[in-house]
C-alpha cells in the first residue's frame, strides 16, 4: 500500500475500471426492484460549476446506496442542448449554435466523467438531435388532434435585443433576464398548449405528493390558483356587447362604481376608436407595454390609468361607470376586466380617490356605519350589506350565495371557478429550438406536417442574422414547402420554433428506452421504470418545470401511452452554493485568483488597492464569486470535491464556500488511508468478526459495537433525510475511535474486528467518495468492485447499552444518579438507590412510603 493518498492516479484508475466493466449500465430485470434516480439535466454552457458538482453528487451518493441495497439503478445523463443562452453565446463567440453546443457537451462531458458520477453513458440524450425531438414533434401533432395544442393571436413579452418572447417570470423589473435590455408587449401569433383544461387535476394531485417539499407544493399550488366566485356581465353602454368580470366578492357589486381593463385587453382601443380619448388611450397603451407586467411587479407600480370614453352599466342597479384601462388590470388574471369598488378594496380606493371617482359603500361593520367622504382606507373587512337593494341587512358572507343564485336567475352572471394558470405559450421566434410541425396554406390554413414527414429537421447550417432575428424564414428550402393537403407547392412552413420547456417536459421519460425507434418511447421500459423514484434539482425551476412536466404526463396518461400521472414520486430542492462577493474600488468586482492575500488583508492584483469583502451571495459569474471546479479537481481531486459539497450543509440548505472546509476534507481522507495503511497488515488476510458482542470485552468490544452504530445511524440519515453531512460525520466520529487501538498488539478477534470496522468504513464512505473506496477495498483483498458488495447491516444486540443510568428522585425532586449493567433486577436497582450515600441524605432517617421504578431509567422515593 502506498504511504500517501494519491487522488490523480485512482482516480483516473478507477474510473477507467469503471468505463471498461460498464459497471453502471442496466436494463430491465423484472423481478427486482427498481430505483430511478434522476437530477435535473444541465444546459451545455461549456463548463460545469459548483451547483452542478453540488446537485449531482447527491444523486451520485443516492444512486450508488440504492445500488448496494440491491435495487436496479437508472440513473442517466443528457442535455437540455435547444435555447436561446446557446444562441446568444454563439453569437457573442461569433460561431454556430451547434458548433458551440456539441464542443460544450464534449467538455462537460468530460468533466462529469471526471467527478466519478455513476451515469449509464449508454442512455444519453441530446435534445437538440432529430431523433429526439421528432417525438417531440409528434407529440405536437397528437395535441393538435385533441385540440389540446392551438394558435392564436395575443400579447407577449417581447424582446427586441434577443427577438424573442418571454415568459413572465424570464422579465426581471422590466428587462430581459437574459439580455438586460428593456421588455415591451407585443401583439404576435402564438402557439399554446391547453394546460387550463388540466388545471383542476393538476391542483388536487398537489396534495398527493407527500415526497415534494411543503414550499414547492404550495408554490404549485399558488401558480395555479382556484378562485371560486362569479362571473357578472356588464352591458356597455351603445355598443352591442358587454364586459365579462370573475370576482370572488359578488357581495360588493352594488358597490362597483368604475370598471378598469388590462390595457392588453381587446375592448380598449375599441371603446376609445373615434372618441377625443383615443389619443391618451394610444399613448397610455403604449406606455404601459414598456412596463415588467409581471403581477409582483404590477403591485408595487403607482396606480394609475386613463378614461376610454366609454361607461358599462351595472347590472344589479342600473349604476353608469365609466371604463378606464388601467395598469394594475392583467390580462392573466380572471378576464382582463376589474369591476371597482373602492369602498372595500385599498387598490380601487386609491384609484378613485386619484382620479375623483364616486366610492360607495355595501358592506358596513356590525357595529358601526360608514362615511364614504371620511374614510381614510377601504372597509375590507365583513359586515352588514347595505346600499344593495334586497340584500339589504344580511351578513355579505351569507349574501354571496344569494347573489349568485339572483345573478343566474336573471342571466346576467353564473357561478365560476377562476384560475391564475394561463395557457402555455410555446412559441419562440428563435432559430435553436425544435420546429413545430406546422404548414401555412393559403388555400387550406393551418395543416399538421404528416407523422411519414418527421422529424421536421432544423437546418444546422443556417447562418445567424445580427440582429437576432432567425434566419428560418428566410431559408427558402426550409420555409417554401408543399401542402400535404391541397399539393399547392407554395405552402410555408411554421418557422417559430418550440419553448425549451418542452423537451425537458417528457425527457425522463425518453431515458427509458433512448434508442427506440418505433415510438417515444417504449411502452414496457417505461412501465418498468417510471416514475422517477427521486428528482433532485433546483428550487428556482418549482413553477414552470415540475408543473409543464406533470401537465405533459397526463397528456400521455389520456393517450394510454403511460399508467401514471406524477411523475416524480419523491422531489429534493437543493440549496444554492455560495461565497462573499469580494470588490476593487477601480476594477469592480474580481475573481478569487485576482486577489493576493498577505498579512496586512486582501489587496487587488492587478492595481494593489485594498479590496472590499462583500456579502455572501449566489456564486455567479457576474459577480465573480465563483470557483472553477476544475483548478479543485487538479489541487484535490474529484473525492475531496464531493465529500466537501456533502460534508459543509444539509442538502436541502444554501451551502457556504470555504477553502478551509475543503482543506479539511482533503485531511480526512488522509487520515483514513493511514488509518488502512497502519492496519493492514494486520488485518489483511484475515474474515471480519460479525459475532455477537458478548465475545468481546474491553475497547474492542467498544469498537464493534460503536461500528454497528455507526451503521445503524448512516443508513437511517441516508434513508430518512439524505442528510450527507451527519452520515460523514458519524463515520468521523468512528474512524477517531479506531485510532485509539493499538494495532501492534492487535491479534485474533480484535484483529478481526479491525478488519470488521475498518471494511465498514470503506463501505460506508463508498458512495460519498467512490475512487477512494474503491482502492481500500481492492486493497483489503478484495477482487470485485466495492458497488458489487452488500450495503453493510448492523446486529440489534450490539445496539444495547452495557449500562443504564439511573436517575433518583425523592418526592419528586432529583438528588441523585447512578448506573448499573443492562438486564438488573427491579429490586436490585431499589436497593442500590435507597443504598445512595445523597439519598440517604435526602431521607434523612424518615419512614420511605413507596419505591417506584419506572422502565430502569427512573426511582423516585416518596417519604
């Protein structure tokens, strides 16, 4: 055994065995229990960071357990490849998308290989390859069948720079997330998936994933958002149509004096068309488009909105409002339309009050009545109905049936359920995504491209445009194309291209049989292996991800193609890594290795300054504070990596970098492979002890005894919480035992125990830091790979404590404790107390009443 552990040369050694033994490819055994262990696949930016090496080491050290428990492990590897970062970054790097994406996923690649995860490389997929995504494409088709994928026109977030649209939550205070240039709405075409008619289904099954996190549940469950309440149709005043409202306050109706529409909303410009408003509508509208529409970002703009020229009238009495667009209305939300109430909502009151609007009051408190020229604030509270005809007198919550009931009874409303979700918009007018399988005709509209035609191959030989325009509609072969409909040879093809989110939608799915060329995937395999047993990714992908991956479940579920509707059983958010932000007065902030340390603090390489020590933050390459995973895999090794990443937090928590933490695992597995080295000669050559402990006396009886607990506690943190930083340090804590025993004098059973221990702790740390194992193991004699064994068990017996404390308390006060060996009579342990020398003291000669043992833990002595 070599004198020092030398990470590079095992490393490379192991993971080299690993490769030629395909020791982590599988496939279906039926009759054995399976386990599909998957983390969030990454986009291919060119270099691994610290999150991944964080996120996928614990499913590494999740997959390798489960292996030695004896399941069968899937636990495959591929790459979110299609989008807009990989657009922008070749265009930045003045290349091709696919160029730049197939040399990234080759280094990242790489990389990971480096780390030692435990990937069937056999079942990687790439989502920008054809023989994937034409079952994406597929799939489209068969959505568009059911009605459940369809085009129309409506407002987006668009972005001017990256000429795409964005999702609400990709504009951040009004920008784009990705460019940082500013956001307007735009009003453009679009492709949608019907997510809405799965709302429902989508939300009671929110309860039905007690492995999800509390906080993901409920932002699902926020996302979605059920509303009961009415809709109410309010005629517009010379125009032969009405203005449709969901509300969940139909007590306050009467109490609506103005109505506000999204400026989005299709009513506006058509009320304001011809009237001397129209001017301030159009610059109102097209101010507001500028605005982050977002509904966080909408609450904390000032209220503020312009008159159409239009009044709509309230149903219930006959009232004439007036109907402004306003930039608190969204179109998201219910229908686009606000009745206002300013009495009883802070919003309308403010609005009112801005704008001189009349404000009446419905609902008065129980105990008092209320002035609407001296209220300082909206009443939004319950109370009494007043000014509401023959709701008069009753308590508003009790109204809000009755109103409903009076609404329907005179068609002019109807009971309704409301949600927050919207349709999912698809389309993205960028050249690096999957092609929808649509054709243009001018004789027959819209046509599905025939399922013979797929896939609909994106041409990779496209030149980029400057300006970030894609060049797919200006491919002539690409876009002319042929109806399969009518024949007419001047037909166009779609040239949007699908959101991303689409193929990280079903690509669990597709590991199960990534070669299949007869279907999406193949029926059987995905019986066997669906639905993924643990998911591990970040809480930042809880909304979009998770609830388009559930929605596209129970589209396959409706078509027979899958027996579930979840498909992750048990869910993990990891924390983010972190590390302080560290600044140059003149060269803002810098990377760790532009900082020189000395004795004097921390100075700026390139210009001596003192530097500023920030806060710890998100690592990110804006701000710099970020550690190049590769310059830790030179220094370190991949082993020390992964032992730090589990060892500084629970996975579950922001982990906090510290070069300390990683010098510190480095001196671990040090002091274990001393450990080994010591021993083994000793040990070598010899069975492990798995006897009972009653054979062992003095501290080698300690040492077995504290290794099965040891496996009692490692095994239950790993099952019960993946809390990898306890499981490392009990083992810690064992490995410290074991260097109190001197192995010179070491001989017979304790030699064995020895070897009992010291295998225990191989196989213990085996799935924190494989490479590592695996050498001690080999060493250890033996000739298969450490995963091939058995994940060690303890003995119950070896659990019992050799001694109890006992804990004496007269009249119920305590005086006084003492121990005793396990399996003392009652009597015996009377005795012993009432012998106590402090006890004694505490009787003080007085006749003792009664002696109590309770469960050989407690004697309490009442006199």
């Amino acid at each position: 055994m070599d004198e020092r552990y030398n990470p590079a040369a095992i490393e490379s050694k192991w993971q080299l065995f690993w490769d030629k033994t395909n020791l982590f490819k599988v496939s279906e055994e039926t009759g054995k229990k399976k386990y599909y262990l998957l983390e969030m696949f990454p986009y291919p930016s060119g270099k691994i960071h610290m999150g991944h090496v964080r996120n996928y080491t614990i499913g590494d050290v999740a997959a390798r357990y489960k292996r030695m428990q004896g399941y069968n492990v899937l636990h495959p590897m591929g790459w979110d490849a299609f989008g807009m970062p990989a657009e922008n970054a070749a265009i930045d790097n003045n290349t091709h998308p696919a160029k730049w994406t197939y040399e990234n996923i080759d280094a990242m690649r790489i990389q990971l290989k480096r780390m030692g995860f435990s990937y069937d490389w056999d079942r990687e997929i790439f989502t920008c390859r054809p023989d994937y995504y034409r079952w994406e494409q597929w799939l489209f088709l068969k959505m568009f069948e059911k009605g459940l994928a369809y085009r129309k026109e409506s407002f987006v977030n668009w972005c001017k720079t990256c000429q795409t649209v964005l999702a609400n939550e990709q504009v951040e205070a009004g920008m784009c997330w990705r460019c940082g240039k500013e956001v307007q709405q735009k009003k453009l075409w679009q492709w949608f998936f019907r997510i809405t008619d799965y709302a429902e289904d989508l939300l009671v099954h929110c309860d039905k994933l007690p492995g999800w996190p509390d906080k993901v549940v409920t932002m699902q469950k926020n996302w979605i958002g059920k509303s009961i309440g009415a809709e109410i149709r309010f005629p517009v005043e010379n125009y032969d149509t009405h203005i449709s409202v969901f509300t969940t306050r139909q007590d306050t109706v009467c109490g609506a004096t103005f109505m506000c529409l999204a400026p989005e909303h299709p009513l506006v410009a058509d009320l304001s068309k011809g009237t001397k408003q129209e001017p301030d509508v159009a610059e109102f509208v097209k101010r507001i488009s500028f605005q982050d529409r977002s509904a966080r970002a909408v609450e904390n703009y000032e209220k503020e909105g312009v008159f159409t020229g239009a009044y709509c009238i309230n149903p219930l009495n006959g009232r004439r409002m007036p109907v402004y667009s306003a930039n608190f209305a969204l179109m998201e939300y219910g229908t686009g339309a606000v009745m206002s109430v300013p009495a009883h909502d802070q919003r309308d009151f403010d609005f009112a009050k801005k704008y001189g609007l009349d404000i009446v009051a419905v609902v008065k408190p129980y105990d008092d009545d209320l002035d609407t020229a001296a209220m300082p604030e909206a009443f939004t509270g319950d109370g009494i109905m007043v000014n509401s005809g023959p709701f008069d007198g009753m308590d508003n919550k009790n109204a809000l049936e009755k109103i409903v009931a009076y609404l329907e009874e005179k068609n002019i409303g109807k009971r309704t359920v409301s949600y927050r979700l919207r349709d999912w918009g698809i389309s993205r007018q960028r050249y690096w995504g999957a092609p929808i399988p649509i054709i243009h005709c001018k004789k027959c509209g819209i046509v599905p491209v025939l399922e013979k035609d797929l896939p609909v191959i994106l041409p990779e030989d496209a030149s980029l445009l400057e300006d970030g325009k894609s060049p797919l509609p200006m491919i002539d072969y690409f876009a002319r194309t042929t109806c399969p409909k009518c024949g007419n040879n001047d037909a166009k093809r779609e040239t949007d291209t699908m959101d991303t989110f689409v193929e990280s939608s079903w690509y669990f799915e597709r590991y199960c049989s990534p070669d299949c060329k007869t279907g999406i995937f193949d029926k059987d395999a995905v019986d066997y292996w669906m639905p993924v047993d643990q998911y591990i990714g970040g809480v930042e992908h809880a909304i979009l991800h998770l609830l388009y991956s559930r929605y596209f479940t129970r589209v396959l579920n409706d078509m027979g193609l899958v027996k579930y509707k979840e498909p992750f059983t048990h869910l993990l958010t990891q924390g983010m890594v972190c590390k302080e932000t560290v600044s140059c007065s003149k060269h803002g902030f810098l990377f760790p290795e532009e900082v020189k340390y000395d004795a004097d603090g921390r100075f700026c390489k390139k210009c001596g300054k003192a530097v500023q020590v920030g806060r710890v933050e998100k690592m990110s390459k804006s701000k710099k504070n970020v550690i190049d995973p590769n310059i830790l895999l030179e220094k370190y090794g991949a082993d020390v990596m992964r032992l730090f990443c589990l060892f500084a937090s629970p996975p579950e928590r922001d982990l906090e970098w510290n070069e300390q933490g990683v010098e510190g695992g480095y001196r671990f597995l040090n002091r274990v492979w001393r450990l080994a080295r010591d021993c083994m000669d000793t040990i070598k050559n010899i069975e492990p002890f798995k006897g009972s402990p009653d054979k062992l006396k003095g501290e080698i009886r300690d040492i077995y005894k504290k290794t099965h607990h040891t496996i009692k506690k490692v095994t239950n943190d790993i099952e019960d919480r993946f809390h990898f930083n306890t499981v490392i340090s009990a083992v810690m804590e064992l490995v410290n035992s074991m260097y109190g025993i001197k192995m010179k004098d070491t001989t017979g059973d304790a030699a064995r125990v020895m070897r009992f221990a010291m295998e225990t702790v191989v196989l213990l740390l085996s799935p924190i830091i494989p490479h590592f194992s695996e050498e001690l193991w080999e060493i250890l004699g033996h000739d298969t790979s450490v995963f091939l064994a058995k994940w060690p068990s303890y003995r119950k017996d070896a659990l019992l404590k050799d001694d109890l404390l006992i804990v004496i308390q007269v009249n119920g006060k305590l005086r006084s404790r003492f121990s005793v060996k396990t399996g003392t009579e009652d009597m015996v342990i009377k005795e012993m107390a009432l012998l106590d020398e402090r006890v004694k003291k505490f009787i003080d000669n007085k006749p003792v009443k009664k002696v109590i043992v309770v469960k050989k833990k407690l004697v309490n002595i009442v006199v």
